[in-house]
C-alpha cells in the first residue's frame, strides 16, 4: 500500500513558493474539490465550473508569491481567488451571454415526469391573466407561474429592472381589480 504523503501548511508553501510539481500535485488533489463547490455556489454550471477552477489553480501557482501567511490561512487566500474569480465570470459578456441563450428545459412547476405541479386553468386563473396586456401578461406569467425572478426576468427580456417591477404591479393591481 503506498503511503500518502501530508504536508503541513508552511511546508506546503514553502514547495509552492518553489514551484515544486508535487507539492502542487498535493495542492489540487486537497483542495480542488472544495474549491470546485465553492465555485459551483456561483456558477451552477459544471463545465464553466470547471474552466473557473483551472484558473484559478493556474493564478495561485503564478501568484503564490503574493500569498501573506500573517494575513490568513493558504486555503482562504485560495477561496478568495476561486470566489472572486467565478464573480469575474458572472460579470463577463461572455457568461451572460451563454445565460441569455440556454436551453429552458423545464420551469419550477414541472416534475420530473413531466406532468405540471400545479392547474392553472382550474382556478380560472389563465382567462383572467389572458386580459391582461400582452407586456404584462408575459412579465406575471414568467414571475408567477414559471418561477423566475424580477431580475432573471429583466435579463431574459433586456428591460431595465424597474421596468419590470413597476409592469409587475400595474399587472398585479389590474387583477385585483377584476378579482374584487
């Protein structure tokens, strides 16, 4: 049985710090998994998670330098790169593009089966919400029957966010109108 080899944190570095494959080895087989799930809490898609956390892997060994251990453990100075990081590719055009243009398979009230977890149509619902403008009946059918929120709403349809908001209300007045 082969031993596994451990290092205690300064030695670690220290390997780092001279660019030794091995102990960058032992670096990514440690700790590549709870930097992946870190990078998973922001980017849910395994794939880009996946080029997020090669990048990060490659700036730590060039930016192990930089590394203070008076200002904090390796693995939060790690957790910083990988979070900030998969921030980076949040906010890139590149990112909320493939977001925009993503296959919608299935919306919150459908199960796996493929049957839908609630009738809209047996609480007369749809008709009334059919009276609705076509602008609003859109905006209420996306926030209320298939789940998605003010903001992935306004960048599925490239409206300001308070656009959506305040078409939102005027659709939700509307109906209480016709409700009372």
């Amino acid at each position: 049985m082969p031993t596994t080899l451990t290092y205690q944190e300064p030695e670690l570095i220290a390997l780092l710090k001279q660019q030794d494959e091995t102990g960058f080895r032992y670096l990514y087989d440690n700790y590549s998994a709870a930097l992946n799930g870190i990078i998973l809490q922001i980017i849910p898609d395994q794939e880009q998670a996946s080029d997020v956390l090669q990048e990060v892997f490659v700036n730590i060994w060039r930016r192990i330098d930089s590394y203070d251990s008076s200002k904090g453990r390796l693995f939060t100075w790690m957790l910083n790169i990988a979070r900030n990081a998969a921030i980076d590719m949040t906010r890139s055009k590149a990112f909320q593009n493939s977001q925009k243009n993503r296959e919608l398979d299935n919306d919150v009230h459908t199960k796996p089966d493929g049957s839908l977890s609630i009738q809209v149509d047996n609480i007369g619902l749809s008709k009334m919400i059919g009276q609705l403008k076509e602008e609003h009946r859109v905006l209420i059918d996306l926030a209320y029957l298939k789940g998605y929120t003010h903001e992935e709403i306004a960048g599925m349809l490239g409206i300001p966010l308070g656009t959506v908001k305040t078409r939102i209300r005027a659709a939700l007045l509307q109906l209480r109108k016709t409700l009372t």
